[in-house]
C-alpha cells in the first residue's frame, strides 16, 4: 500500500518553530531564580561556640532566596528531629541576621504557621497564611540588592536523656514552591540528611604535641609567596568560585587566596586606617589585613603584605546566600583511640558590611539602617560547623567583628581503628551583607597528656642497690593508661624496655586513671625498683605512655616524658673520706665565684665543677686539683668563666681512686630568684623533701595540716639566698591521706597538696 504524506509549507514550520522558541523563552522567562540551603545554630553554646549535649538549645534554619523573579505558594514542611523536643512558640521567620522577621503560632487555622503532632508547616511570602504558602519576588523584604533571603525556623531541645556518642539527624524537610500564580504543580526542594554527634564539649586541648596531622594547603598555613592573589584552592568546593581581589571582588558566592585583602589595581594599599567606605577596601568597607600564620601577637595577626613581597596567604570567604560548605578536607595518618584538636584562627573582615531588611546599607550612613545589633553595624555574623567523617560535632557561634582574629576548634577522640577523616567546614548563616570572613592555620594535632618525674632529680646510687624511678601521669582525658618505662644505657641515643625491677613486676603494664577533682585531670603514678649493677656507671630512664597496646609500639601514637631521670650508679664498697664542707657562691661581674672546704682528702682528690640550668642535667665546666690535706681546712674558689643569665645551678663532684661523692646544690641568679618549691618528693611515706627556692637569707617556717586544719608538724630552719633542702622527719605516724604544705618566709607563702600514703 502506497503511503500518503501531508507535507506542512516551509514558512509554516518555520512559525511554527519560532512559536515554539518563543514560549519556552517566555516560560524560562517566568521561572524564578531560587536557592536554598538548611543549618542549625546552638542557642545555648552562644557566640562561644561548642559541641551539642544533651540539654542544648538548637534553632534550626531553613533558607529560601528569591534572586530574580516570583515564587507562589512558597512553604516550608519539617519535622521535630527524633531525639529532641519542640520549643513552644518558636515558629518564626528570620532576616539573614538571623533577626525576628514574622512570628507565628503553633495552632493552626490561624496564622501560616502550624505544629501538628512533630509535623512543621510554615508559610512565608505575600499573603501567607492558614489557607496556604505566599508570594515571594525578588524585591520583597527582607532584601538585599534585590534579592529576597528569608529564612524559616524553629527551636528545639536536645532530650537532657540522650547520651554523648548518640546522633540526632536534624536535616531533611523540604521548600515548596511554584512558578505561576494560578493553581499548578509544586516544585519541591527536599533537604539531605544532617547527622548531628551528641558529644562532650572538651574545648581546645591545653597542650598538642606532633606534627600537623592536614598535609595539603602547606600544612593548613596556605603557604606563601611574592605574588598579591595567589592561585585556587583545591580544597574549596565547586559551589564557591574562586577569584582575586578587586574593588567588588570576591563577591557572594565567591573566596579569595591572598597575602593583602585590599582591591589591588589603583588602589592597592598596606594602610587599615581608611575611612568607610572608601576606595582601598574591598565593597569599600573590608578590612585590609595580612595572613596569620607565625604573626608575633596571633589576635592581630600579620599586617597586610607590600606589593611584590613574599607575605603569607590566607583563605576569604564571601558567603552564599545557602549556607553550604566553604572548606573540605581529607586528615590522615591519624592514630585509632586518640584525642585530636582540629581547630583553625578565623577572622570576621567586615566591619561595616551590614545591610537591613529593608536594603539600607551601614557604609551609606542612612540614618534609617537598622543595625545588627548595639553597636554592631557588621551585618550577618559567619557561624560554621565542623563536621568529621559525615558527622557535625562542633559549631563556632556568631563569630561578631572585633578587628582580631579568633581560635575555634574542638577536641574528639578516633574510632578504635580509624587513621583518617574527612572533615567539612559548613556556614550556618547566609550571606547578604556581612558573612565575610578569613581562614588560616588549620591544624589537627594529638591532645598530650603530661608525664612528669617524681622527683626531677638525678641520683645518685651505690652499685648493687636498687633505686626507684617514679613518673607521675595526668590528661584531661581518661584514655592514657598504657604505660612503658625504658632505659638507655648510652646517654640517650638507644632506648629499651627497662626489664623487671625488685618484686618482679615488668615494665609494661596498663591501670585505669583516677580522676582528681582537684586538678581536674586523669592521674596515676608508676614507680619501679631497678637494681644498679656494677658495669652501668650512667642509666636513663623515662616513661612512654598511650591509648592502647598497639599505639603503645608505635612513636607517632605514643607520648614520651621529655624529661629523663638520670641515675648515677658508683662504687660505695670503698668510702671516699674527703667530704665538702661551706660551699657557697656569689656573682661578681656576671661571673659565678665559687668557694668550698675539702676536708680529710687524700693523695689524688680533685674536685670536677658541674652546672645545670635545670638542675636535672650537669656539665663539666672546670676542675681544680685538691690539696691532698688530711683533717680539715682545704679552701678551695673556681670561678665560671661562662656568664650567668637566669637561674644557675652548681655542685662539685670529689673524685678520688674512681671514687665520686657529690656536694650540696648552689644555686645563682642574675635576677630576682622568685620563691619557690622544687623537688618535692609526693606522694610521701616518713618523710616530705624538697628543695626551697629562696631570693634572700632568712627564717623559713613550714608547717603541715591535716583535713580537718589541725596542725601535725611545724618547724622552723634558717635558709640562704637560693636553693635549699629542706626536709621534714618522723612522720610515719600520720594516717594516710592528704595534708597542706605551707612554706613561709620573708612575707611570701607557698602551699602544696601533698600524698601520705601507708598505714599509720
């Protein structure tokens, strides 16, 4: 069968086609630029910031912005999160400054606003109200330059019954919306997924140890160079687009890397102190700063850098409109089982950048601006979240403009195997006028606990005797109680395990540590009894400690006491006679003069002279040949020809047929010596020691207390300008415990918490 065709005239499908074009441009003509995106600030943590617990307020904010033509029927649907509890009365919609724009009720039928159940409907723009959602057009208020930002929100408490490592998922929810004012089809904008960790809010550590665990981006500093803008970061996401600095530039939506935050061009500049606005700052109103790596005072940070100098770089951000992630990054080599700090110095640049719902600009001086606050014409502060491997633990507050920069971070523990994380920096609030801000020095590096010798004192002990090697271990964490003492046998250049001491215990063990309620730390002590043989005349020992047995063999997961104790073991089958006597020192010219009395020396006495600056290790600086005198009445001077600055301690070591005996401790100073405790044997059994530092002669009291302030010991002892042992006897008797030691002497005072331990 032949096949009829119709065949339509050229110049009519040509209309027809141009028919065509022309109603889908007049559709995309009618379709509204939107964005969007959803966050959570912590109500209760404040501009402080922190991690959520149980019991904390969130306020969480969805975004709609309206950037060029309408959206109709406009509405946010939501539920309360599992895990929380709704806050009455707070169905609102908010400026970008996260300002009180609309309030509405929880009932419904009479506002646009309705709590059914955990069910959340809120209905914003024109006409908004219980039949259905509004109308929103670019210029409608709230608005900046001509787009409209609002955001809907409600409050909740975290359950006070949930439990740190539980997790709430406050994402989820959806904006609707449609493109024509007649009855149509909704365009639906649904939110992913937001994993919050319910989580201890350990603040920054108070000590790090180890290198940067962030290897990319120069190890977090941004690097440096000679050139005003450097290139894109890889570690900024698609959704910012990178640019460099100009008069407008980098604008919403877009970050800078640079040494200087002045436009550049015409008007690049080194100087803050112009007016605003004013040409030589970015929108006329940023601040023109430098980076912060390395400054000499971290709050102001570095001055902004000259042109074709090399200066550090640092990250700027100019928010969105979403609030959506600004910085991503992969962390490895971390150790499993391990407090880490990530934290990171921000700095909010816009001094004047606000701009109020109704457009009206802080730099324009229109009396008719609405400030963000008292005092306060920043506009929108950046508030972000960091969040770990899928997970947000922390948000840093409002972070308000103060012209320095600021330290966020928080501290968290890895997962008994994992070595790396993916961490995301995520802004909170949108951007419109102010949500300007710098980024530098990202760091992740291991939370250390404190290893400390008790005491902090070498030894010096008969061979075939055994000594004790005691270390005191606290942390703010809970998790360090793998423990391992090690000696060296080499002045420090190879270090084992120490072997088994007197009872037979090893030198490998693991305790649970104690909290002190006084300290505010996780504390336990480890002593070991070695036995001293006669081939070994110098040993080092120290403590390694870590979270478990496998991070305990590895040296980037363990933690070693930096100060060894040092045991001099030496031949007392034979008493040396001679003994030191009156040995005192005074400064002359900066030169520490040393006078002491040999007595009952014999034929080869020589007397080797040591100093330390830390009292711990001595050296060597000079030897003086003794008389050979029998009886007393050898006097003996040595001056130091090494200057004294600081604290300066001396002792004479007498040799003698391989035989050492050592004086009493001198110590000097160039300055006032402040007074104070060192050496102090605690926890103690019969006795309490320690060397008093004192800055003039004079009567010292000391005096123990008991808990209920009953005084058990007084005595009273005449002290030198220095350093001098003191030591308080017979006081087996007193009952296990703690007791308060009070030191007095010339109008100063020094109390101690010291440890009887033992039956009474």
């Amino acid at each position: 069968m032949k096949r009829t065709t119709n065949r339509v005239p050229l110049s009519g499908r040509m209309s027809a086609c141009l028919a065509v074009l022309l109603f889908l441009h007049l559709v995309a003509l009618s379709q509204p630029a939107v964005d969007y995106g959803k966050s959570y600030v912590n109500i209760t943590k404040g501009p402080g910031g922190g991690t959520n617990e149980p019991g904390d307020i969130l306020e969480i904010r969805a975004v709609f912005v309206v950037k060029s033509g309408t959206a109709y029927q406009c509405s946010y649907a939501d539920i309360v999160p599992a895990g929380t509890t709704y806050i009455a009365g707070t169905l609102r919609i908010l400026t970008n400054e996260g300002k009180i724009y609309r309030q509405w009720t929880d009932g419904s039928g009479d506002d646009g606003g309705t709590l059914a159940g955990s069910a959340i409907t809120i209905n914003i723009g024109t006409g908004a109200g219980a039949a259905g959602g509004g109308t929103i057009t670019n210029t409608d208020k709230p608005n900046f330059g001509g787009t409209c930002i609002m955001i809907a929100s409600f409050r909740v408490q975290i359950n006070p019954s949930l439990v740190f490592g539980d997790f709430i998922n406050v994402g989820g929810g959806s904006f609707n919306y449609s493109a024509s004012a007649a009855p149509s089809a909704l365009t639906t904008v649904a939110f992913s997924p937001d994993t919050i960790a319910i989580y201890k809010n350990y603040g920054i550590c108070s000590n790090t140890v180890g290198g940067n665990a962030i290897l990319s981006e120069s190890g977090g500093t941004f690097g440096s160079g000679n050139t005003k803008d450097r290139a894109a970061s890889a570690k900024v996401p698609a959704n910012y687009t990178y640019t460099a600095f100009g008069a407008n530039a980098p604008n919403d939506y877009y970050y800078g890397v640079s040494n200087n935050t002045s436009p550049g061009g015409g008007n690049f500049t080194t100087v803050n102190s112009w007016g605003i606005p004013d040409p030589h700052r970015v929108f006329g109103t940023w601040d023109v700063i430098g980076d912060h790596t390395n400054a000499v005072n971290p709050l102001l940070g570095n001055p902004p850098t000259d042109i074709n100098n090399t200066g550090g770089y640092m990250l700027v951000i100019n928010a969105s409109y979403r609030t959506d992630t600004a910085f991503k990054d992969i962390v490895t080599n971390l150790c499993p089982n391990t407090y880490y700090q990530y934290a990171a110095w921000f700095r909010n640049i816009g001094p004047k950048g606000g701009s109020d719902s109704n457009n009206v600009s802080a730099a324009s001086g229109n009396p008719a601006y609405i400030p963000t606050g008292p005092g306060d014409v920043s506009g929108v502060h950046p508030n972000l979240t960091f969040n770990a491997n899928g997970y947000d633990y922390y948000t840093t507050g409002d972070i308000a403009y103060t012209g320095q920069w600021v330290q966020k971070g928080f501290t968290f523990k890895t997962g008994p195997t994992q070595n790396q994380m993916t961490i995301y920096i995520r802004n909170n609030a949108p951007g419109g006028g102010g949500n300007d801000w710098a980024i530098d020095d990202i760091s992740v590096a291991s939370c250390s606990p404190n290893l400390q010798l008790t005491p902090a004192k070498p030894d010096t002990i008969c061979q075939g005797s055994y000594d004790t090697v005691a270390f005191k271990v606290s942390s703010y964490f809970d998790s360090y109680g793998y423990w391992q003492v090690e000696q060296s046998l080499d002045g420090g250049g190879t270090w084992t395990v120490a072997g088994t001491d007197q009872s037979g215990s090893g030198s490998t063990g693991s305790v649970t540590p104690v909290y002190n309620s006084v300290t505010g730390q996780y504390e336990y002590s480890i002593a070991r009894h070695y036995l001293l043989d006669n081939i070994n005349l110098l040993i080092l020992y120290r403590v390694r400690v870590a979270s478990s047995p496998a991070n305990l063999t590895t040296n980037d997961c363990s933690f070693i006491a930096t100060t060894s104790k040092i045991v001099h073991a030496v031949n007392c089958n034979i008493t040396l006679p001679v003994t030191i006597t009156s040995f005192s020192g005074k400064l002359q010219d900066g030169l520490a003069n040393l006078q002491w009395i040999g007595n009952d020396e014999t034929a080869d006495t020589r007397y080797v002279i040591e100093r330390s600056d830390d009292q711990s290790g001595f050296t060597a600086v000079g030897t003086v040949d003794g008389q050979g005198m029998a009886g007393a009445g050898a006097v003996y001077h040595f001056t130091d020809p090494q200057k004294v600055e600081g604290p300066v301690y001396y002792r004479i070591r007498a040799v003698s047929n391989g035989l050492v005996k050592y004086s009493a401790v001198v110590l000097l100073s160039n300055s006032q010596l402040d007074f104070g405790i060192s050496s102090l044997v605690n926890p103690f059994t019969d006795k309490v020691s320690f060397d008093l530092v004192s800055p003039g002669n004079g009567t010292a009291s000391f005096i123990l207390v008991d808990a209920y302030g009953r005084v058990v010991k007084k005595q009273a002892q005449f002290v030198t300008k220095g350093l001098n042992n003191i030591v308080l006897s017979d006081l087996s008797r007193l009952a296990a415990g703690a007791y308060a030691l009070q030191v007095q002497c010339g109008g100063k005072q020094i109390s101690k918490l010291v440890v009887k331990t033992g039956a009474r």
